[in-house]
C-alpha cells in the first residue's frame, strides 16, 4: 500500500514538473520575441517593471526563466540594474498564480474535460512539422494537460493515503514551523522548482496531511529556496549576473524572514479576508493568499530601498573589466575649471592610449585569433570614449580661453584615433588566426623584424615617457613606412615567382597594411595629444596653485 502511494505521489511530480517544462518551452518558442518586447519597453518606471514582472511570469509560470531574459537585457545594455531588479520583485509575485490555479480549480472534472484533449490535440499540433509556432503552440497544450494531469494524481495521493501522522506529531511552536520551513526549503532546492512545492504543499493540505500553519512554513520554505536556482546560474557568471541574482535572493531571506516573524499575525489577517472576497474559506486558498500576501508584502517593504540597493550592489561583484572602464579623472567638479578639466582629460586619454597600445601588441604577437582580453579591452576602450566626450561636452558649456578652445576638439580626435587602433587590431588577431606560417625564412625573418619596428614605435609613443619626444616618434615613423614599402614589394615578388601561394600573398599584404595603419594612428595620436599635455600646466604647478 505504502509502496503503491509512494509510486503515485513520485509519477504525480514528474508528470507536474513535465507538464510545467513543456509548457514553459513551449510559450517561449511560440511567443517569439514578444516576451522580449515587453520586457524592453515595459520597466520605463518601477511600478511598470514590477507589472511586467508579474504579467510575464504569471503566463509563463517560470521566474527563472524571466531572469534569465532579464540578465540577458542588463548585460546588453538595453536594461540597468534598477529596471532587473522591478522585474524580479514582479516575477515573484507572478510565479505564485500558480497556488490560485491549483486552489480554485476542480482538477478531477479538469482532467476529464480538458487535460487529456489537451494533450491529445496538443501532440497533433507537435506532429505538424514545418512550422515552429505551431510545434510550439501544441508543445504547450500537452504541457498544460500533464501539468492538469500530474496535480489531480497529487491530489488523488495525498486524499486517500491517511498518511498525516508523521507531520502531526510535530505539534505547534517555533520548532515546527522551522521544519516545515526546512521541507519547503529542500523541496525546492532538490526539484528546483518552486512551484513544484507549492503544488506539493497545497495538494498535501487539501488532503488534510498537514495544517495550515505548517503549509505556511512550507511555503515561506519554497520561497526561499527558489533563490537558489538563480544562485547556481550566476556561479561563474557576469557580474550583472551576479547582481540580478543577489537581488533575488536579498528579496527572498527578507520577505521570507518577515513572513516566518510575523507568521501568527498574517494567519490571522487571512481568516478574515476570504469572506471580504466572498471565496469558501479552505485550506488551499487561504495558502495562496497566503503565498502571494507575502509577496506583495516583500515587494512593499524593500521598494523603498531599491536605490540603495542598486547602489550596494553596483559595488559587489565588479570585474577587472568594470574597474578599468571607469574613468580615474574626469571629474564633473572640475568641468568648469578649463586648467583643470585639461589636464584631467589628458590623462584619460593616456590611459585609453595604453589600451589601445595594450590592444595591439597583443593581436600582433597572438596565432590563436582574437582572445577575451582582446575583446574585453575593446569594450573598456569604448566606454572610457563614451566618458571622455560626456565630460568634454560638460567643458564646452563652461567658458573656456581663446587659447584653450580650439585644442578641444584635439581630445576627440586622438580617442578616434585609438578606437581605430582598437578596431585594426581585432581584425589583424583574426586575420593572424587564419594565416598559414610563411616558409621563406629571409621573408618570414622581413615581417618579423617590420612588426617589432611597429612595436617599438607604439613604446616610443606613449606621451608620458620622460624621455617622449615628437621628433623621434615621426622619424620612426618615417622608418616604418620605408619597412612596410619593402615588405610589400618582397611580398609581390614573392608571389610572382611562385614561392608564396597568390592567396595567402593577398592575405599577407592585407595584414602588414593593417598593422601599418596602427602605427600611422598610434604616431598621430601621440602627436595630437601633446597638444592637451601642453595647454595644461604640469601636476607640480597645479599642486602650487592649490597651496596657493
């Protein structure tokens, strides 16, 4: 007998989380990027993000599923912090429409009436291939019908098993509702699904396996333990990743520790409050109040402290990437000091000059194509540009001197400069990637000998040398393009007598004049940008006049 309930109640969770598998699935290859859509232009406020939280999860019945879309966006830039963390307040009020569904609906006629046709005209539509909405569309009424299927066989399993006794003997207290807290905690964490916990809990106290303040436990348990899919997705991820993730679980321990304190009181509260909305005053029910009371609680009490929790956690997690992108000295402060903002703005344009410095000796000594430090420092280089030319739109509404003012758009121009540094040396590291080695030693020797000409020329380059001098950059320069010259020729040659195949001649050819070009910008940028380092006085006058 035992047997045969345990046999029922472990098929009634797999056909539930099979049911809720498919159907998320489903809804989410049939909806396409509609989903997305919403999420991008739904979160424009916080109360609208937390709707659109509530709105997708409640149809998609999967709050991971809608972190994960929401982590996606934040790390794209098409969505901040403020607005992921409104999403993840609203998913965790959608995800509990799932204790209303099982609470109000009569499973035994819905099994009969609906679930089996549902997944019979469901697997039809799946048969149809070809089109991929409706394999969608027929992936998710089969999943609705196992879903309706697993649940009624919950219910059947936990009605007529009489199995209340080892959660009875518990009796009340603290320590009771600790446990039960404990079961919904590691429910969820072994299913990793929420839902699939909740089902468990209503289905068991419909049953009269246990009480209603043990099944609220459960549930604060499940809502907790929930935290712990998105705790195992950020596990070596983006610290946007991370972020969004410690939002979850910040929201879940405080709601669920509120929720476990003020326990007795909410119980209470809750008797009164189906006979306001004229619903039978049953166990399940008053547990999806129950669940989603709490919620909407969470959501009320850590609202107002959102900001001060974007703000903590844009300090958490940061990455090497994230440190380096912030700029170390444009400062809005000193925007309406032309000296200063100068000599601010020349340094950070030195720094974007390293890394574009950093950039190409790299992508000229790599084989292996472009690496992840490669592309991370393009995308530093790019938000340290973006900085520069906010800050120098914030120098321009000042008044700046006569003497001042035509050197400004010379910033501007060296940044342009070093993204194109930063562009030339990705396409060299992919083009080196595909290259073959060169078997003429006294040609292979040639090109070896033009790139370290090229890499001492971005050395020399770097204006904050001491012994940095113009002169001698231009006449290296002049050197290297006298290089690139006879390289070029020894290339053609090369080709014409068949000792290099014409295709990887043309390829050659194309790579040397790439990285000609990043010694042409990297000479210029050095050039333009002594013209910043001139007009701004040198950090020991400018200790001077602040003494002063």
């Amino acid at each position: 007998m035992h047997l045969s309930i345990l046999g029922s109640f472990i098929g009634g969770i797999g056909l539930f989380l099979l049911g809720m598998q498919l159907m998320t699935e489903g809804l989410k290859i049939a909806a396409g990027n509609t989903l997305r859509t919403i999420l991008k232009r739904s979160t424009s406020t916080p109360l609208r993000g937390i709707l659109s939280g509530v709105l997708i999860t409640s149809l998609v019945q999967s709050s991971g599923a809608v972190t994960v879309a929401t982590i996606g966006f934040v790390n794209a830039g098409l969505m901040d912090l403020m607005q992921a963390i409104t999403i993840v307040y609203g998913s965790n009020i959608g995800h509990t429409m799932i204790g209303w569904l099982v609470s109000l609906t009569d499973f035994q006629g819905a099994v009969k009436l609906v679930a089996l046709p549902l997944i019979g005209l469901g697997m039809l539509l799946r048969l149809n291939r070809g089109n991929h909405r409706y394999e969608a569309l027929g992936e998710t009424l089969a999943g609705f019908g196992v879903f309706f299927t697993g649940i009624d066989l919950l219910r059947a399993t936990f009605a007529g098993s009489g199995l209340g006794m080892p959660f009875t003997i518990m009796g009340g207290g603290i320590g009771s509702h600790l446990a039960f807290l404990a079961i919904g905690l590691l429910l969820t964490v072994i299913m990793q699904s929420s839902s699939a916990t909740m089902v468990i809990t209503l289905t068991a106290a419909a049953g009269g396996l246990i009480p209603l303040d043990a099944g609220a436990s459960m549930v604060i348990g499940a809502n907790i333990g929930s935290t712990s899919t998105a705790a195992l997705a950020a596990l070596g991820a983006t610290p946007n990743a991370k972020r969004v993730a410690a939002a979850h679980v910040l929201f879940n321990l405080v709601t669920g520790t509120v929720a476990l304190i003020l326990l007795p009181f909410l119980l209470h509260a809750l008797l009164v409050f189906p006979e306001l909305l004229h619903l039978p005053a049953n166990t399940t029910i008053l547990l999806a109040l129950f669940h989603t009371s709490v919620n909407i609680l969470g959501v009320c009490l850590i609202w107002p402290f959102t900001r001060l929790l974007v703000k903590w956690l844009k300090g958490r997690f940061r990455s090497h990437e994230e440190d380096e992108a912030r700029p170390l000295y444009l400062d809005r402060n000193i925007a309406a000091t032309p000296v200063l903002a100068f000599h601010a703005l020349a340094r950070e344009i030195e720094r974007i000059g390293n890394i574009a410095r950093r950039m190409a000796k790299g992508a000229m000594s790599s084989e292996a194509g472009p690496s992840l430090q490669l592309d991370a420092d393009r995308r530093i280089l790019l938000k340290l540009e973006i900085e520069v030319g906010n800050f120098i739109n914030l120098v321009r509404r000042g008044s700046l001197p006569e003497e001042l003012d035509h050197v400004l758009p010379n910033a501007l121009r060296v940044t342009s400069y070093y993204r194109e540094i930063a562009d030339v040396s990705l396409r060299v590291a992919q083009m080196q990637q595909h290259s073959r080695p060169v078997e003429d030693t006294a040609l292979a020797q040639e090109i070896g000998e033009y790139k370290q000409q090229v890499v001492k020329l971005l050395e020399m380059s770097d204006v904050a040398r001491k012994d940095y001098m113009p002169e001698e950059c231009a006449a290296l320069f002049k050197e290297t393009e006298e290089m690139y010259r006879h390289l070029k020729s020894s290339l053609l040659k090369a080709g014409t007598k068949n000792l290099l195949p014409v295709g990887l001649m043309v390829s050659l050819i194309d790579l040397m004049s790439d990285v000609r070009r990043i010694a042409d910008q990297i000479e210029k940028g050095a050039r333009y940008l002594t013209t910043l380092t001139k007009a701004t006085p040198e950090e020991e006058d400018l200790s001077v006049k602040s003494k002063g």
